[in-house]
C-alpha cells in the first residue's frame, strides 16, 4: 500500500490533508509475476472518504457537506542575481 499526502483548500475556508492511497498486488501469469495497482482512494486528514466530484483535483465527503480542492504547487520564478566582475 502506497500513501501520498496532499494539502488541500475546503469550502469551509480551512486548508485540510488529503490522502491518497494505492494498493499493489502481484499477479501470476504465463509471463511470470507482474505487479498490478487498483484505483487510488483517497481520505480526508481525520479518515472520511472522499470520493471525486468533477475533476480529478475536486473531492467531496460522502456526506456531501464539505468539498477540497487539491493545492497544486506554484512554481517559484527563479531571479538572475547579477553577476559581479
């Protein structure tokens, strides 16, 4: 089982974690062992699973009462410093 954390902002204002977790197998076929992965789940910081609502970056509870947006990092633009001669 493979986790991954993400931050991401709820519709209740309040930045949240998400987790997403994956599991791995090992089928046997003609070919020898190979490695398969199911869908990805994800989970909100205190456990509530979130199902996804429109796109891959949008959740929502099961209840319904609360929605997340994964925060995708900015990349920071890089400043030349002048080079002294």
């Amino acid at each position: 089982m493979r986790t991954d954390l993400f931050r991401a902002l709820g519709t209740d204002g309040r930045a949240h974690i998400v987790f997403r977790r994956t599991q791995t197998y090992w089928v046997r076929t003609a070919l020898g062992m190979v490695e398969k992965q199911r869908e990805p789940r994800f989970y909100l910081g205190n456990g509530d699973r979130l199902e996804c609502v429109d796109r891959y970056d949008t959740f929502r509870t099961l209840a319904g009462d609360l929605v997340v947006r994964i925060m995708t990092r900015q990349p920071r633009k890089r400043t030349r410093r002048p080079h002294h001669v």
